[in-house]
C-alpha cells in the first residue's frame, strides 16, 4: 500500500524551542517570532527531546541552558 503525503498547513519557523518536564511526560516546544507555540512533540526522555532537536535545527547537547521555573 503506497501512501502519498499531503501538506494541511504550514507550519511557522521557530524563533527558538524549549524543552519541558512535567513528571514523566517531556515535550519539545517549538515558537514563532511572535512568540506562539508553533509545533510540538512527545518525548519519553530529555535526552530523545535533544536528539530530536538536533535532528531538526542542529542544537547540541551544549547548546541547552537550563531557566528557572516560571
């Protein structure tokens, strides 16, 4: 069975991404310019959030800065 891909939207360039915990969930936060959350992804570890992060923007481990809680 083939199946063809097909484009519902377009999704905005991220200005910047943030990668969140809450308990065992962690998520991948893609924002735009503006500020709005653009994309996001699922992770089980901090670590597969990373190494999605540089799969699709190219930020190394070393990139990351830890924030305080807001």
């Amino acid at each position: 069975m083939d199946q063809e891909l097909t484009v519902v939207s377009n999704i905005l360039p991220a200005a910047w991404v943030e990668i969140v915990q809450d308990g065992e969930v962690v998520q991948l936060f893609r924002y735009s310019s503006e500020g709005a959350c653009v994309a996001d992804t699922w992770h089980l570890t901090v670590d597969e959030a990373k190494a999605q992060a540089e799969f699709e923007f190219g930020i190394c481990d070393h990139d990351w800065a830890e924030v305080g809680a807001v």
